[in-house]
C-alpha cells in the first residue's frame, strides 16, 4: 500500500504526462490540493518536493509550483554519437567578429534602459568606500599572489553553502574566469596535449586552446545533462587525454545540468585515466533554485581545478574571478605572479564588504526572480513559432539553446540582422566541428523591454529569409 504522499504524487505525474498541466503550467495551489485529496500540508509539499527533485516541477517563490519547460519535438538530427579526432584549433573557426561584439547576450545591444539594479549601487558603494579608505602607503605595494584574503574567507563561506568547505587558501584571485581557465591550462597542460570539451560549448575556451597550441576533443553535449560521459569513457581508450573541461552547472549555450551520477563517474574516469578536470563553475550562481553542488566537492583526488568569477552573477565589468587548483595550486599561484604580478586591493576588500554585508546574496535572490521571469517570456515567444524547433529550457544560466531546422544557416542570419542592429549568436561559434551551423543561442540576460520584444518577434522572418 503507498503512502497518502506516494499517491499524491503519483496522481500529479500522471497529469503532467497526460498533459493535464502541461510545460510551464501552474500546478493547483497547496492549499487546493490537501482540500481536494484529502492530505495535510506536509503530505502535499513532500510529494510537490519529490517531483521538483526529479525535475519535473519548479517551485516559484510567493507563486506556487510550475511544470518545467519541456523540450519541443525535435527537428531530426538530435545528439551525435561520434567524436571527431583531436586537432588543433585554427583562426578561421574563430568567429572573432561576433566575439568583438561581446558574442551577443543581448539581441538588441544598447536597447537597455532599466535602472541600475539595486545590488550594483550596493556593490558599487562598497567598492567606493573601499577606495576611500585606502590610506597610508598602501599603493607603494603589490598584493599577494593568491590575491585579497578576505575576498577568499568570503568565498570560501560562500561555497560552505554549496556542499564544499574549503579553506580560504585554496582560493586564488583572477582576472575573471576566462584568465582563470588560462591559468588552469597553462599550469596543467603542454603544447601538443588534448583537452577534452562540450561540444557544443564555451567559445572561449577554444580561443584559448588555440593560443596554447593545445589539441581539441569534442565530445557531445546535451543541452540539459551536459557532456556524454559514456561516450568520454569510449574516446579516453582511444586517444591520449589531458584534461578535460566541463561545466557542470547551467553550462552555455544551452544551460545543462550534469547529474550527479555522471558527475561521479566523470570523476572515476579522470582517477582511472589520470585527467585533469577543470570545472567551469561560472553559471552556479544564477541558479533558480539552489545551486547545485560543484563537482570540486567530489574531488577527492585533488585533481580538478574550480575556475569562476562574479561576471554572470553580478558584473562582467569588475573583472574578478577565482581559481581552486587542486594539486596544481602552487604552480597556478606562480603563473598569476608571472603574468600579472598582482590584483587590485580595493576593488577585492570592496567585494568582500559587498559579500560580507550580505548584499550579493540579496542581489542574487532579486536576480534569479528577475531571469526566470525573462526565460519564461523568451519560452512563452518560442514556443508560439510556427517552424518546427527544440528549444533548452534552463534553471538558471543566460540563455537557451535553439535548434532550427537543418535547412537554416544561422550565420548567415547573424549577417542579415546585423543592419538593423540585431546580433544573434550562432551556433557555429560553439563547436569547431560545423554541426550546430542550424543553431543559436538566444540570451534572457535582459528584460524583454518593447523593443527586444519586437526584435525577438522579428527573428523567425530573419531566420527563414537569409
Ligand atoms: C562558460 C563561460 N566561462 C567563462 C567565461 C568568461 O568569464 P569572465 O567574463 O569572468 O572572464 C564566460 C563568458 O562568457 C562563459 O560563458
């Protein structure tokens, strides 16, 4: 016999699959369900808790339970199942004009007007105050390699709250993540050797491979669990592997989530085949719901190197980011010296106020209201497209993944918008391999103002007649 919870949930899952409450519904409210089922508050929350653990529900502060966006059908083509060899990467697979437009996450740049957020003037104050106190003969010197510690006692308590305690020492300040992922190679890898990456996946990291002289490994990712690790276990017996790079949580373009099963095994296999794993843990923060914990509070071996920065959470403009290396930490602690000798005092101790006062955890809170209220809008508009696609339908991230039908060249859509000012973000900047060329990635960073509305609703006539 089931417990009154068990069959509440049952009844509930069989009315998400029969689509009683279909893809980004509300659910009846709590209060309606223990009337209508005869339950107490708890039995209800539990059942409603046991669906949202298994993805199927989101709960929405003040607003009740939501059915998560599905995927549409899909167009054909679906997930390849095979790996290219490794190659080095080359200028022309580069879109470097997109990427000198900031790679578009925002369809219509400079259409913002929004007042500045609240949690910035926080932060901005902080920093101010910061400066202000800077006194004595503080500018005659540089900081320590591994940067202001009490920036890193404040994130080393803001991942306590993840599911890993680490010590303020493991931490290393950066120039933001891209020059902390530039630190984890060039500690961790030599010319010649292979990294493994998502594909599709994070355009920057290409950039970097290539100026390291380092050897691409595609390996599939979906949009909504991330790299295909069985398919990482086939290709690790095959070629010689150095590192690989994933983004376990809301990875881009397409915001996946690794389960922790896979995450687990990503870890056996990088013990068994002796990888470096370098984390990209830059998303995390702009979960919906909780975070997920970091693959790092896995790593038992000390092998993976935690690469982030504050540039999704709060400013790409602050430039801060950090690095946990692992076993690599010294040597990592030492290149930072050696590329850049230092970080900016005030600007790290006015973060940490920023953190301390606990500004950036309220600031984090307004946001994800704000971003999911954005993917709603951005879903609600693509689901309504006549042509056929898959869309992504991330729990947190910037953006979602769309994938067209294969007769759609979106770069060349990404020229034909560019006269009125749209700049869309095309599936081939995520992949050296040219199968994402029917793809796109459309950014919900901004509020859908009327005017991005309207450029958004241009996009289908865009798309069809390039
Ligand atoms: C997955 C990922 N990693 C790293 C970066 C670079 O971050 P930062 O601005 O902190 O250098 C980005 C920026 O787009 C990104 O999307």
């Amino acid at each position: 016999m089931d417990y009154r919870y068990q069959q509440l949930e049952q009844y509930l899952l069989k009315g998400i699959q029969t689509q009683r409450w279909r893809s980004g519904e509300r659910l009846p409210s709590i209060r309606q369900l223990c009337l209508d089922h005869q339950v107490s508050k708890a039995t209800a929350i539990h059942a409603l808790q046991r669906l949202e653990a298994q993805g199927l529900l989101e709960a929405r502060p003040k607003a009740g339970y939501f059915v998560t966006y599905q995927f549409k059908a899909a167009t054909g083509g679906g997930l390849r199942r095979s790996v290219d060899p490794p190659r080095l990467v080359t200028e022309t697979d580069l879109l470097l004009d997109i990427m000198r437009r900031s790679a578009a996450f925002d369809l219509l740049p400079g259409a913002a007007t929004s007042p500045t957020p609240p949690g910035i003037v926080a932060m901005n104050r902080s920093i101010a105050r910061s400066l202000r106190r800077q006194e004595g003969a503080g500018f005659q010197y540089y900081d320590e390699p591994a940067g202001d510690r009490t920036l890193r006692e404040q994130l080393a308590l803001h991942y306590a709250r993840r599911g890993w305690q680490p010590e303020p020492d493991q931490f290393c300040i950066t120039t933001g993540c891209q020059n902390a992922l530039f630190l984890a190679l060039l500690a961790s890898c030599q010319k010649g050797d292979v990294v493994a990456v998502e594909t599709p996946g994070f355009y920057g990291v290409l950039q970097l491979l290539q100026q390291l002289e380092l050897k691409v490994l595609e390996v599939p990712a979906s949009p909504e669990t991330g790299i295909d690790v069985d398919l990482l276990q086939n290709v690790l017996s095959c070629w010689p592997v150095r590192a690989c790079i994933v983004s376990p949580a809301f990875a881009t373009p397409g915001g996946a989530v690794m389960p922790l099963p896979a995450k687990q095994k990503l870890l056996a296999l990088a013990k068994r085949f002796d990888l470096v794993v370098i984390e990209d843990d830059i998303y995390a923060d702009t979960a919906f719901n909780h975070p997920p914990e970091p693959l790092k509070a896995l790593d038992t071996d000390d092998r993976v190197i935690l690469c982030s920065s504050f540039s999704k959470s709060v400013s790409r403009d602050i430039r801060l980011g950090w690095i946990s290396g692992g076993r690599w930490q010294e040597r990592i602690l030492y290149l930072k010296l050696v590329t850049q000798l230092a970080g900016s005092r005030y600007l790290q101790q006015g973060f940490a106020d920023f953190m301390a006062e606990g500004h950036f955890v309220s600031h984090l809170r307004r946001q994800r209201n704000q971003l999911r209220e954005n993917r709603d809008c951005l879903l609600a508009v693509l689901h309504q497209w006549e042509m056929p696609v898959k869309v992504s339908a991330p729990a947190g991230g910037l953006a979602v993944w769309v994938e067209l039908p294969e007769s759609i060249d979106t770069l060349k859509s990404y020229r034909a918008a560019l006269p009125d000012n749209i700049v869309l973000t095309p599936g081939s900047l995520f992949s050296v391999s040219g199968q994402f060329n029917h793809c796109l990635r459309i950014s919900f960073a901004h509020r859908w103002d009327e005017k991005r509305f309207e450029a958004l609703n241009r996009l289908p006539k865009i798309l069809m007649n390039a």
